[in-house]
C-alpha cells in the first residue's frame, strides 16, 4: 500500500554504558534509516562520540528523576497543555462511557467509525475522549503527517492497544499454558519483540507463500463449487452467504496455521462435528470482543457471563491448535528427510526451527484470532463494492481475461503480480472503507502531537477510516478510483495519496505478520471468481457497521452467473 521502509530507532535501555551504547548503535545499524534520517535521530556522547538515541538518553534522564530532555525543547515549551486539547467534556462518575451505555448513551458500538468521523468534524485534527472507565484516554489523530512523525519515533517494541480481553486470558486466566509465551497478540515489550523475531522469518519468506499457492487455490476452488450449489432459483446466494465466506477464511487459515484442511466447506456440518464447533466459537469469540473492548468493562473485575463464554471458546480454539501442531509434530518425527517432497510448511518451519511445538501453537492461535474476522469482513466489503460497481468489476475482469485465456489455468505468483487492476482495487476499497477502522498505540513518551504536551500512557487512536477518506491526503476522495493506486505505466491517475492516511495492516514493527497470506488469500479468490462468474446484487443498498470489523451489514445476496 505504497508503505515506506524508513523506521526511525529510539533505543530500549533505561541507563547504558558506553560499552552498550556502542553495542546497541551497531546492532541496529542495518535497520534502513536513510542516512540524513539517522543523522536527524542520532546524537554525540561527549565522553564516547558514541552516536545514542535522544529518546534513549530522554529515558535515563526519566530514570534518575529528571526532566526529559523533550521538556526543555523550544517545541515542547511552545506547545499547548494536554487540558486544552478539544474533546467531549466527560460527567462527573460517569465520565464518557456513559456515551456508550444502552438506552442513555448517545452512540451504539456499531456507531464507532461514524463516531470517529463525527469526532473529526466537530473538533478538529485532534480529539481527546477521556473519562472512559477503566481506561486511559483516547486520543484520536487525524492528521496524516503527525501519525507519520508517530510511528517514525517508535522504537523497536511499539506499545499497540489491543484486546485487554486477550491480554487477560493469555497472562492471567492461561498463565499456566502461556508463560512468557505470550505470542504477537495482545502481547508488548521485550516479550513481544522476541516471540515474534522467532516467527517472522519463516512467515514473511516469499517461498513460505509461494508454498500455499495451490493449496489455497484449492480450497477456493472448493468455495466456488460450494456456491454454485447454495444457489436458489433466481441465481442468489442465500442471505447468510457471509457466514460461507467466514468458514473459506477459516479453512484458508487453518490450511496455513494448522497444516490442515479443517473441513469447514463441506456440506451439511452437523452442530456437533469439530468444523461447526470450530467456525461457531470463531465466530462466537471475535464478534463480541467489541462489547468487551468498548462497554463498561465489569468482566475485568468479576466473571460476566459474556466473559465466561469467551474464556471457554479460547481454551477450545487452544486446545484445537495444539492437536494439530502436535499431529505436525508426529509427522516431522516419522517422516525420512530425504523423502521430504519441496518446500517445508510454515508449521514444519516453525517446529524444526524453534524444536518448542509450544511456540507453533501460540503462532497459530494469533494468526487465527486476527485473520479469521479480518479476512472474511474485507472480502464481504469487496464483494459488495465489486456488486454495486459493474464497470470496476469488468475492467478487473478483462485484465483477468487476458492473463488467464483459459480459465482453468493454474494461478502462480508471476500472474498474480500482473494483476494491476485487482490489486488496485482491493486498495481503493481498504482506503474508502478500511475493515479495521483504525489502528493505535500507547504513547512510551511525552511527545508534542498537533502542537499540544501529550503525556506517556495516551492511546493515540489513528482512525484510517477517516483520514483515507480526507481531501487533504486524497485527491478526490469521495471518488472511488482504483486507479489512484497504479503506476502510469499501468493506467494511474496523477494526484495526492498520502503514504500515512490508509494502512490497513498498520506499519512498522508492528506491521500485521499475516499481511501476506492476507493478501494472497483475497488475491486468489477474487481472482477465481471474477474469471468465471459476474456478480450482482438487487436489492436494497446496505449501510456499513462495525461489529468487530467494519463492514456491509445486512443479507448479501448476491447473483453470481458464469461467464
């Protein structure tokens, strides 16, 4: 998404000599800062000539009960106090969460990316929402440059506000399976960093993806021959079809994370097989974190019934990853090396690497946990946007024409490359209406954002669903154009597109680990779909709501008609 690889590197330790000074400057010595950006983040130790970290020495100085160094910048002196950034003024004991309590409140949670828009419009670039019970403040963002200037200052263990109900299972209700295993989820700090420096390599390798072209191919193909016989007499699929897509995305992820196909497309699932078991408590699970997340949070305190649900369907889908891994496990033991046939699997990877089948199984439960809801959601948002909009859908289709003259050819890497126009339009529809509406981090540090003092422990909220949409960043941005993503040379549009104002996989350190197969799994569905069939929706527009994505929200009844 046109993301640049600069990162900027604040240093981690609270007090350091200058022996470790010149370790840690050497370690991160290959990171990709451009040189004129090092040379803008780096300092002299006088006594060493050692280049450190302002953000490090700002740390020492807090450390040892000083003043950090920022307070004594002209920037930070001539900056507004925290008090005066706008927002809605918070009731005494009720604070804002009243906003979102039933009946009194003024906001549903569905409410909540119109709630970012509405906040933007009425006080401007940036909003602080306090008063929220147990929880720090929010402070949404809404200036493209200074979310830039936010993750360029992070350092190597970003701080990303996220699922405190994850958080709580995995280092207080599961301790005694988790330890200090606590995953890429819900997990920050030093833990954080060192699980996912164990995974990253073989997640991101581009022959660990190339390795899951055809069987992902596969499964679609298998979703496809699914939806031809669910549909009715006028050619639709059946209101529930986003309940298909969800049980595609759990299969293609389950393919990936689990080295399994988890049977989750085969017809007539009785409710007690594990396929069913396994999609109910996906879907049991991500659905109501947002209640969780968002309302009053009484389950942190004493087990609500919704909490108690919740920690049952975790310790299912546990217990599920780790007879898969282990069935893994078994078959690396039994199997000759030599016999091995290409490519090992990301879970072979993993076990072989790592030689801790506990580890693979933490991976597998996260990439579950973050991908089933995500995927799904973006491809019911593509598919309506590809419904609604026939002439974008048959540019996509004519490119594909042309590369896939027979529509039984195999996909591969090399064509999926090629696919400008597809590619382009995933974008345009994550810009305009980003499934996760926006991502965020607690501040590590005071910091001036938009000209006002922020205190270390804010959450700064990044809502990418309104900056994406902001002429300030996007030329024409009411407009749904694909072409604003492709180079000239492909049929691009001139105009502005600001690198900061979409990610919908986040950026940095904490950039989305699944990212690939995300988009690999969308790349082929879209693909073998609009190739041999057209879609239409008639019935009434839908209007776009958050559950626990962002997403079209009534029946999608599509006719899908082969081509």
């Amino acid at each position: 998404m046109n993301k640049l690889s600069v990162r900027a590197w604040r240093g981690t330790a609270s007090t350091a000599s200058a022996s470790s000074l010149r370790r840690t400057v050497s370690k991160f010595s290959g990171t990709g800062l451009l040189p004129n950006e090092r040379q803008r983040l780096e300092i002299r130790d006088s006594s060493t000539g050692v280049a450190a970290c302002p953000h490090l020495l700002d740390q020492e100085e807090t450390a040892a009960g000083r003043t950090p160094r920022i307070h004594s910048t002209p920037e930070w002196q001539n900056a507004l106090p925290y008090s005066q950034i706008p927002g809605p003024k918070p009731l005494p004991i009720l604070g804002n969460t009243w906003r979102l309590m039933p009946i009194i409140g003024q906001y549903t949670i569905s409410d909540v990316a119109n709630i970012s828009s509405l906040l933007h419009d009425r006080y401007g670039r940036i909003v602080r929402f306090g008063g929220l019970i147990g929880r720090p403040d929010l402070l949404f963002i809404y200036d493209a440059d200074e979310i830039e200037k936010c993750y360029r200052s992070e350092g190597p263990t970003p701080f990303r506000p996220s699922m405190p109900s994850l958080v709580k299972y995995k280092s207080v209700v599961r301790k005694d399976f988790f330890g200090e295993l606590g995953g890429v989820v819900g997990v920050h700090g030093e833990p954080w960093r060192q699980f996912r420096s164990r995974v990253q390599k073989p997640v991101l390798q581009l022959s660990t993806i190339r390795r899951y072209m055809q069987p992902l191919e596969a499964i679609t193909d298998d979703f496809l021959v699914r939806c031809e016989h669910l549909l009715d007499g006028n050619q639709e699929l059946p209101e529930d079809f986003d309940n298909e897509i969800h049980k595609w995305s759990l299969e293609c992820i389950g393919r990936v994370a689990l080295d399994t196909r988890l049977g989750c497309l085969e017809a007539n699932l009785t409710p007690d097989s594990e396929p069913q078991q396994i999609i109910d408590a996906a879907k049991y699970a991500l659905r109501n974190v947002a209640t969780l997340e968002l309302k009053a949070p009484y389950w942190r305190y004493f087990p609500t019934p919704l909490w108690t649900q919740y920690v049952k369907n975790m310790n299912f889908f546990v217990s599920v990853c780790m007879k898969y891994i282990q069935s893994a496990t078994e078959r690396l033991k039994t199997q000759d090396p030599s016999q091995r046939d290409g490519e090992p699997s990301l879970v072979e990877k993993v076990i072989m690497s790592e030689k801790d089948e506990k580890i693979a199984t933490i991976m597998a439960l996260d990439l579950i946990l973050v991908g089933i809801d995500t995927i799904s959601m973006a491809v019911c948002s593509m598919l309506y946007q590809l419904a609604t909009r026939p002439e974008e859908q048959q540019k996509v289709h004519e490119e594909l024409k042309r590369l896939l003259p027979d529509p039984n050819t195999p996909l591969t890497i090399a064509l999926l490359d090629q696919m400008h126009h597809l590619k382009a339009f995933i974008k345009e529809v994550f810009r305009m209406y980003s499934t996760v509406i926006g991502n965020g981090r607690t501040l590590q540090e005071d910091s001036v954002i938009c000209g006002y003092q922020v205190p270390k422990g804010v959450q700064a909220v990044f809502p990418t669903i309104v900056t994406g949409n902001m002429e300030e960043y996007v030329t024409d941005a009411a407009t749904f154009r694909p072409e604003r993503w492709l180079k000239p040379q492909h049929g691009g549009v001139p105009g502005k597109l600001h690198p900061f104002a979409s990610l919908p996989y986040g950026y940095g350190a904490r950039m989305c680990l699944g990212r690939r197969f995300a988009d690999l799994e969308m790349q082929i569905l879209l693909a073998k779909l609009l190739r041999n069939y057209k879609l239409e929706y008639k019935h009434k527009p839908l209007d776009y709501a958050v559950t626990f994505m962002y997403a079209p929200d009534g029946p999608l009844r599509f006719k899908m008609t082969r081509i």
